[in-house]
C-alpha cells in the first residue's frame, strides 16, 4: 500500500453544488453557491448548509432563517459557478444569471424556477463552527420539475436533470447508473421454464 499523509481537511468528495436562494423581498432576493450541505434526518427531514459569517448571505439567512435549496444541473453550471464567486453586496444575481424568482410554498425566500428540485427550509438552529456558520433547517416543502416525473410511476427521474456535483474545486456531471439501493443483496428472479 502505497499512500502518503496529508493534513487533516475535507475530502469527502463529490458534493452536491447547489444554489441557495434567499431573502423576503424581491429587493434582498439573492443566490448563493453552496456545496457545503446535505441531509441529517430523515424524519423529520432536516437538512444543513454551512456559511461563512463574511459572506453577504449569512446576515439574511441569521435574520430571516429560511432559505431554498435549488439542485443544479449541466444547464445551470455557469450560474451556478458565478453565483458562488460574485457577492450579493453588488451584483443583482437572478437578473444578471436571467434567473426566475418563483414563489415558494411555505418560506419568504424564493425558490429558482429553472431549478428542477426546490427545498424549502427553516432554520431550526444555528451552529458556529469555525470557518462557516451552520444553518441546521427543517424541510417545509419540496417542488419538483414536472418534466422529469415519470407519469408511470410518479418517480422523480434526477439523470433526466443531468445534476451536476463538486469534488475538489472542480464541477462535474454523474456518470451512468452502476446500481440501485439494495443491488448487493438483492435476491435473483428465477425465470420459470416455458
């Protein structure tokens, strides 16, 4: 075995590059880029995104606690991207990006209309940790992108999306499919003899 040390640090890759939309008025509306975030239960479902307490969200999101959690995809990567490197302190993003603020359901805070997945969140708890703030929220309603539901078995079809994730500074898209949950143990059909 031939592996090496490095310094303690995060290397739990891909993540999920999500764009978080928040505020309460169309005037405060902004996007922030997010792959610190994921799921911590699953009933009631919670969810987290971790921010640093510099960025120009963290003071919306600590007065308003709610936000949108808006899943990317191949077509969304360069709004994405820029909406992580460009601050809410002086640009306008859904106008610059031609983003939709669409009305979410049971939170203030937008949800992105071109998003094919929107979760809206309220924050339960807020967490200093260090480098970031993390923003512990429970799941109040999620919308889905009609286009990418099978209408045979209502099953929500995220390759269709082509969603796109983020591994040590770089975006990419998912492969193909190698497996489903329980493949391993699942149990072989016997085909019966004609």
């Amino acid at each position: 075995m031939n592996k090496v040390d490095w310094k303690p640090g995060t290397m739990i890759y891909p993540l999920p590059a999500v764009m978080v939309s928040l505020g309460e008025t169309p005037e405060e509306y902004n996007i922030i880029t997010i792959a610190w975030t994921g799921t911590l239960c699953s009933d009631p479902p919670l969810c987290y995104i971790s921010v640093r307490p510099e960025r120009h969200s963290h003071a919306i999101l600590t007065r308003t606690r709610e936000f949108v959690i808006n899943l990317t995809t191949r077509h969304l990567a360069r709004a994405t991207d820029w909406c992580g490197v460009r601050s809410g302190r002086h640009y306008r993003k859904f106008e610059e990006m031609g983003l939709t603020p669409g009305p979410a359901a049971m939170v203030r805070a937008p949800v992105i209309v071109e998003a094919p997945i929107n979760i809206e969140c309220r924050v339960t708890d807020i967490r200093r940790l260090g480098t970031h703030d993390m923003f512990s929220a429970e799941v109040v309603n999620v919308k889905a992108d009609q286009q990418y539901i099978d209408p045979r078995t209502g099953a929500f079809d995220l390759a269709k999306a082509e969603p796109i994730a983020f591994a040590h500074g770089q975006y990419f898209t998912l492969g193909r499919r190698i497996g489903k949950f329980g493949f391993s143990v699942e149990k072989k059909r016997k085909t019966r003899k004609a």
